[in-house]
C-alpha cells in the first residue's frame, strides 16, 4: 500500500491505475480494520473498502508494549476486546450497508478476546452481562451478513470470557447465497437449528461446540462435519434432519449420542463415539476384586466390564440387563437407520457404549449399497452378534477392516459363552466380499474364533490379511491423519 501516493504528492500512483477489480481482489486479503484504513491512501481509495467482497476480522497481535506507562502502536494496534470489537463491526456494517455487491467470505474469527482495560475493576454479574451483550451483537452481525450481505461463506470463531451462544434465529432471516457455515467453540442453542432459510447451503461444519439444540436440519445440506464437540444435548437427544447429505463426519465426545433421520443419498460416513458419552452402559463395573470396587465401591453381578489389578480385564456383557441401559425397547434406530444408504462406513467406538450394538437390534435396517466397512473392537461382543449383523445386512460389501487393538487390553472383548463355537453360527456372506483386513496386536483367542466364524461361512482363507503390531487410535481423543481425510470428506 505504501505506492499508493495521496492525491496532493508529487509521486506516480500506479497502484490506483489498476482497474477496480484488481484493486478490490487486494483489498480482500487484508482485515477488515486494514481494509477500512486505505481509505486515506488517496481520494480513489476513499470507500473501496466498502465493495470489497470479503469481511474479515481476525485475531490481532498485541503490540502494546513501551515503558513510562505508554503504549505504541496505538488503539488500532492491540489486540480486541469486547468493546472495541462491538464499535468496530457496529460502525462497519452500518457504514457498509448492503452495498449491493454480495460478500465472498464473511469470517470472525478472533480467538480469544482480551479484557478491557478497566473490566478487573468491576464485579461478575456486570460481566457476565457484557458477555451475554456480545452474543446479542455477534447474532446481528451474522444475519446482516447472511441477509443483508448475502454472504456465500461464514466462519465463526469468537470466545470472550465465556462461549458465543449462537441459535437459529441468526439465520431465520433467511441466506439466499449461503453456501458454507464454520462454526468453531461456539454454545448452539435454541430448540432448532434450521437452516430451511439458506436454501444453497452445501457444507456446515461444527467444531468444538456445545451442542445444545434439540434439532439440527437443512433440507439441502450435503456434507456434514460435526467434530471434536465439547458436548451434545444431555438432557433429550439432538435429531439431525439432513435428507441430501453425502458425507457425514460425526464424533460424540460427550453427552447423548444424536438421532440421524433419513438420509437417502449418503454415500460416505465416519461415526466415532468416545468414552465420555453419556450412552454408557450403567453396568459397567462388577462384583469382582478388581480396583474399580476397591475406589468406587460398587458394583454389579451383572456387570458389562470387569476389571483386575492389573488393569486387564474382560468384557461379560448381559443383553438382558443391558436392554435397561438402551432407554427405549420399541426396536428404532438413533445411528445406524440413518446410515443404512452409505456406501463407505466407519463406526468407531468405545466397547462400553452401547448405541451400535443397540442399533443392531433392529430388524428393519438394511445397508444394500454398503461396499466398504471398518469397525472396531465394539463389534465382537457377545459372540460377535454385531459383526455378523452387519456380514448378514451388507449383499455387496466388497471390503471389511477390523481394527482389534483393544480386544485384550484397556478395554478387552470375549463371548459371554465360553462354549460358543463359530462353526454353528451359519450366514450368508456377500459374494462380492475379496478383501478382510484383520489389525490386531497379536494373534489371540478371539481373532482365532474370528477366522474360523468367517472361513465358515465361506470367506476364503486367501481373502484375510492379518496386520500383527497394530497401533490402535486412541479414543479418548482420536485423531485421524488430518490433510487424507479431509481430501476425503471435503
């Protein structure tokens, strides 16, 4: 910007001889604040920054700093806070009104927000009240920016001393151009998150949030990523009406796994549940002498995991008491209905959470165009009644892998019949089935009963590779390899 001379030198500007389009595609790249400050570089460049088609606030270093007390560079330079964040966007938008030229990008994405100055002086009702200021003027700006601006993409990341909580009525105004929506450590609120207003959004993306919504829905929606969320509902389960979606990214870190309506035209989906979901099995300890009856002193004859001293132990899971920890007994699906359409699928979850094996029970779910599945440990329980769901569902799956890292550590898995033998298990697997990777740490009892329950029922031996020495993911906070997947589901 500094070959931009002002009107009045004596210096050639050939930077402001450059069409209007080149010179809004610069601008574009700068924040915001920046943006609005080349206002003063000539009198061409006095409202340019007006029909710039990208709004970008984003985080600030602070270089306050000096001795004696003073600051350099002044205000325009420190990081924001509250206020100055809310003045700025305030005086932005109303300056830049619609400006009839649609926006590109609108994107806040700040981080964390600095405390005002004078805000350690004054007492936590007051603050808490600032902060529930800001949400009320973030909403308005994100609907002047959808409705007003007619944005095509919207990223969201602001967090002051608490959360952003965002609801639905931030875009119930309705987004005509709206295409894409990040949000990032935001509280989500409200009975509903419906998007029917944006009826050209493709991608909503939810990182690290807390979940609060009873429902999430979009009636065009097509890829979904739900990622690393700090919670979901906790009190009622968050049903996710998304009818053409085709790839779905789902991890339930905590509270109630959700209800996945129909989705028809699925193609790709990646479901992880971990183990602070509240969809635990309640009986998940026993009457053993095992450590967990020592700290906790409870336990249950009946319990789904036993376990030693040692930190060993096996999974004993009775349906019949576990049938109490399901919550409704009329047969419907949460999961795994919604994925019947898939073509590509991986359920990946902690053995004591019981929502996939729950799902299995239904009699109605189908996967007819399923090609390539990937389960985990969770599957093997109780004589591998949900692998075999799954082989008997599945007409032309081509490609099974099972990920065994866990079967007899941290969170082991064996039948509840020790005199079950897989030869009397008899089913009809897919002919079009070539290809089963088994990964496992070594070769144990229960991956010998495996290969003899699939050898069985006709899968060639040649057709099974066993990986010995896998490195199972870790699913207190599993983390695939970021840049394949992402190419992958995005």
């Amino acid at each position: 910007m500094a070959a931009a001379a002002s009107d009045d030198g004596g210096g050639n500007d050939h930077l402001s001889e450059l069409p209007d389009d080149a010179l809004h595609h610069i601008v574009s790249f700068l924040p915001s604040d920046d943006a609005v400050r080349t206002s003063v570089l000539a009198r061409r460049w006095r409202h340019l920054w007006k029909s710039t088609r990208t709004l970008r606030i984003s985080r600030r270093r602070d270089l306050s700093g000096g001795s004696g007390g003073h600051r350099w560079p002044p205000e325009w330079g420190r990081r924001w806070t509250p206020s100055t964040l809310t003045n700025f966007m305030n005086n932005l938008l109303l300056l830049r009104g619609g400006g009839g030229v649609p926006l590109d990008l609108c994107e806040i994405s700040c981080s964390d927000l600095h405390d005002d100055d004078y805000d350690y002086k004054l007492p936590a009702d007051y603050k808490h009240k600032l902060d529930e200021d800001l949400t009320r003027a973030a909403g308005v700006w994100i609907r002047h920016a959808v409705a007003v601006c007619h944005a095509r993409v919207l990223r969201v990341h602001l967090v002051a001393r608490r959360r952003l909580r965002l609801d639905g009525r931030s875009f119930a105004a309705g987004a005509p151009l709206l295409t894409t929506v990040v949000l990032e450590k935001a509280t989500l609120t409200e009975s509903s998150l419906d998007f029917s207003g944006c009826p050209a959004l493709q991608v909503l993306k939810i990182s690290k949030c807390s979940i609060k919504a009873d429902r999430i829905c979009s009636p065009s929606l097509a890829r979904l990523s739900i990622d690393e969320c700090s919670s979901f509902h906790a009190e009622t389960r968050t049903r996710v009406s998304t009818p053409r979606l085709v790839s779905l990214q789902l991890m339930v870190s905590s509270g109630n796994a959700p209800v996945l309506e129909s989705m028809p035209e699925l193609v790709a989906a990646n479901v992880r549940i971990e183990d602070w979901c509240r969809d635990m099995c309640s009986h998940n300890v026993c009457r053993n002498s095992g450590y967990i009856k020592k700290k906790w002193g409870h336990g249950s004859k009946h319990g789904c995991f036993c376990v030693d001293k040692d930190g060993s132990g096996s999974y004993l899971e009775d349906l019949t008491c576990c049938d109490s920890c399901y919550g409704t007994d009329d047969g419907s699906s949460l999961l795994l209905e919604g994925l019947s359409s898939a073509t590509d699928l991986e359920l990946i979850s902690d053995p004591r959470v019981f929502i996939f094996r729950k799902d299995c029970k239904s009699p109605t779910t189908l996967f007819n165009r399923l090609k390539t599945l990937l389960l985990n440990e969770w599957c093997m329980a109780v004589d591998f009644g949900a692998l075999v769901f799954f082989l008997q569902r599945s007409p032309v799956l081509e490609e099974l892998t099972l990920q065994l890292g866990y079967c007899e550590t941290r969170h082991p898995v064996i039948e509840t019949d020790k005199s079950y033998s897989p030869t009397e298990q008899l089913f009809v697997v897919s002919k079009q089935l070539t290809i089963v990777e088994i990964k496992c740490t070594q070769e144990n009892e229960i991956v010998k009963k495996l290969l003899m329950l699939l050898t069985t029922n006709g899968v060639d031996q040649e057709q099974i590779h066993i990986e010995h020495d896998f490195c199972p993911p870790d699913l207190s906070g599993y983390d695939s390899n970021s840049s394949e997947y992402d190419d992958y589901y995005w």
